[in-house]
C-alpha cells in the first residue's frame, strides 16, 4: 500500500502556500470555488460462503468493483454516498477512489480529525470508518467538507427474513385457512363458539379485524376445508356446491355439483374442481367450465392444493402443479398438467425416497421465488423442488456434516416444531404468511423480493 501524506495544520498552511504559488507561476487565475464533481469507488473484495466438491462449508472472496455503483454527490448537504448498496459480503476497509473536483482533495476520518491526508487515486480507504473528504480552493479562502459513506447490505438478499410486528389484532381461529384478494389477506376458522368466522387486514399496514361469521352459506360443518383466490375473487365448497365472496364475509352460490375445489388462496389463474361422480372440471373465470373428464386412479379430490404458472419456454402455456397425501402413508402424491393437455399425470416418484416429498400433517404447498416449497406441521425446515415438483430437497441450515443447497430459506424460529394447525398465504408484494391456530403470526420475504421493504 502506497504511504499516505499526512498533514499537519502546518503542511495543510504549507500546501496551501505552495499551491498558490504554483498557480502563480503558471500564471494561472485562482478561484475561491471548492466542490467535488466526481467519486468512484475502485475494487474491493466480497466475501462468499461456498462449498467444495464434498459439500463442505468454504469461505470465498471475489472482486467486486464500485464502478458499477453509481455515487450520488448531494452539493446542497455536502454528502457523498451509493443509493443502490454494495452486495453483501463487500469488504469495504480499503478501497481506491478516483475523484475529480475544483480545488486540492484530501480526506480524513471523523473519528480521527487531526490526521488529514493529502488525496491520492493511490490511496486504500477505510470506509468501515466515517470518511470526509475535503476540497480546499486554489486561493486557499475556502475549504469545503464532504462526508462520504459506502452503503452495504447487511443481509444476504436470499435469506428469507420474519418479522411479527404485523401481527396487531390478530385473533387465533380453530382449523385455519388463508386466502388473499384484492391486497387482503383472510383468515377462515372456527371461532370459540363452532361459528366458522373470517378476519383480515391490508397486505401492507393495518391491524387485523375482529373475526365475523360467515353469511349466506350453509352449516360451517360443511365447509370443504379449503378457499382459493381467482380473480380478486373467493371461492370455497359448503356441501356439493361452491360459493363465491368478495369480501370473505359473505358469500353467494355460484355453481352446483361441485364435492371438491382445487387451487390455492394466493391467486389462481386456473380453479380444477371435482365432481360428485368424479369428473374433473376447470374455468378461468367462474363462469365458463371446461370438462377434463374422469378423475384418473388416485387422484386426490380432497386436501390438495395446485399452483399454476407459464412454462419458461412458453408463456402462454400454463403448468398446473398438486400435492397431497398419497395412498402411500409416508409420501405425497405430486401430480401435473399443462393448460394444452386433458389428462393429469402423476409424477414419478424419484428412486432415492430422501427425494421425495413426505406426507405431513397440514401438508402446505406455495411457489415462492420460482421454485416450490413445501412444508407441514412439526416441520423445521422447508422442502424446496426446482423441477416442477419432481425431486425435494432440505432447506437447512445443516444437514449432517454438510450445508443444505439453500440454507438460507428458513422457517420462523417460533414456528419450527409447531404441532398444531396454521394457515398460510403469498401476497403480491413477496411476503410469505403464517398464522398458527394458537394466535401467531409471522410474516416474511426474501430480501430482494421484498417489495413492502422493512
């Protein structure tokens, strides 16, 4: 590393006499303007966590260059600084600037203000410590301060992050289910009374609403279990027929014949409902209804959830996905189909049994960050599938000696082990919730797919 030149309030007056001097003898004109016109950040290390070839924990450092991270010059409050932060893990204790500005650059820390160093493109910067860089004007009559700051993120942009400050009024329910519609999540239950009731709040600030039962539908024993979201709309099966909601409190008969609804209360683009004689029907829109034909051998028509989203290689063509438990007691039954086919398949079950997704109590189903997450309760961690639900994988902190491959989608801490019943829901804004049938709530986000913010 290069030495710095220290200054003294003698070398600074020093400077100062010599650089009107020069100017003088260049016969140059001086000015009493100081102000930093330009700040880059040169190359600095980042520091990933990796793992080697036997799957073992490693720790990697790459270059990271802050030319790629434009510096905002505020000339009104004389401050420097990155509005668009430097990726986690960025090693900010000695940097290279390039600066440009009217007037002699030298830099100091807060921390340490007698020590003054003359500017150099040289120069390793400690930014770990607040930095100021000064500008002193060519006729020595001025100097002006800047303070400058390296803005990092100080959490990894894959860590799924809780919270329960948003659980404010919230209000357990027995047997819960979650839905959201029109930037309102649902929770359907049974209130202390038998009474099967619905409470809410605004995805994005609110408390919740004291829970109200449900009207226009019949005796709650009838409720299939289930709500899913179509259209900003409500949909759930009391008995053999399906009603519809826009606003989770009441409710209207919309179709009949229906014995089960598959979906999710997240949002659908497509419903798949079951028959009393176990036809499989599907609509878009809740008014016209295509007829898929019978239900194949062992296709789940209770307790199951399907998530629907464009192929990669086709956008117009929508992939349906369901889980639910099996006729195997250990394993679930994943099943597919394509918006251009007729007929759901069943996907094969992968020959290495820690592949496959497990039968879980409360087995929850949601597609998340493009890929598919599963989980249930009792559950400590999260299974995740990248191939449309064919194999599933631990998302764990450890596993054995080894990291997982995603150790950073994590459930709530309070939530690892829960036994009971919860609802679940995935609103627009990229927050995943949770609500246990004992009163909690946690809401949480990938950091980059948070929308809401923190």
């Amino acid at each position: 590393m290069r030495m710095r030149r220290i200054l003294s309030a003698v070398t600074l007056a020093c400077v100062l006499a010599s650089t009107v001097s020069c100017m003088d003898d260049i016969k140059k004109e001086t000015t009493p303007q100081a102000a930093i016109t330009s700040f880059v950040v040169g190359y600095y290390k980042v520091r990933f966590h990796e793992k080697t070839a036997q799957g073992h924990d490693t720790i990697i450092y790459i270059k990271g260059s802050g030319v790629n991270y434009a510096m905002t010059i505020d000339q009104i409050n004389n401050r420097i600084y990155n509005t668009d932060s430097l990726a986690y893990g960025s090693r900010v204790s000695g940097v290279t600037t390039s600066v440009s500005g009217i007037g002699t650059l030298i830099y100091s820390y807060s921390d340490d203000p007698e020590n003054k160093y003359l500017w150099s493109g040289y120069d390793s910067i400690d930014f770990t410590r607040p930095v100021v860089f000064s500008v002193l004007s060519s006729d020595g009559s001025y100097m002006r301060d800047y303070s400058v700051k390296l803005n990092v993120h100080t959490v990894f942009p894959d860590s799924l992050l809780w919270r329960q400050k948003d659980s404010t009024g919230f209000r357990a329910l027995d047997k819960p289910y979650a839905a959201i519609a029109n930037d309102t999540v649902y929770n359907f239950g049974y209130d202390g009374s038998g009474k099967l009731s619905v409470s809410g709040r605004d995805i994005t600030a609110g408390t919740w609403s004291a829970p109200v039962a449900l009207t226009g539908v019949p005796d709650g024993s009838a409720w299939g279990g289930n709500v899913v979201s179509l259209g900003g709309k409500l949909y759930a099966v009391f008995g053999t027929s399906l009603y519809g909601s826009s606003d989770g409190k009441s409710w209207s008969a919309v179709k009949d014949g229906v014995k089960s609804v598959i979906g999710n209360g997240s949002g659908s683009s497509i419903v798949w409902a079951v028959t009393p004689d176990s036809s499989i029907i599907s609509t878009s829109d809740m008014s016209a209804w295509k007829v898929q034909g019978k239900a194949p051998a062992g296709f789940p028509d209770s307790a199951a959830v399907s998530v629907d989203y464009p192929l990669l290689t086709n956008k117009s063509i929508l992939r349906s996905v369901l889980v639910a438990p099996g006729k195997d007691s250990l394993y679930a039954s994943v099943w597919t189909i394509n918006s251009t086919d007729s007929v759901w398949t069943q996907i094969d079950a992968p020959a290495k049994t820690q592949w496959r997704l497990p039968v879980m109590e409360n087995l929850s189903f949601i597609r998340y960050d493009d890929c598919l997450f599963a989980f249930g309760a009792d559950a400590t961690f999260l299974r995740q599938s990248n191939d449309n639900g064919i194999t599933w994988y631990e998302c764990d902190s450890y596993v054995g000696d080894y990291y997982s491959w995603n150790q950073y989608m994590q459930l709530p801490d309070g939530f690892k082990g829960y036994q009971g019943a919860f609802s679940y829901a995935v609103d627009r804004l990229g927050a995943i919730w949770i609500m246990t049938s004992d009163g909690r709530m946690w809401r949480g986000a990938i950091t980059r797919l948070d929308k809401r913010g923190r």
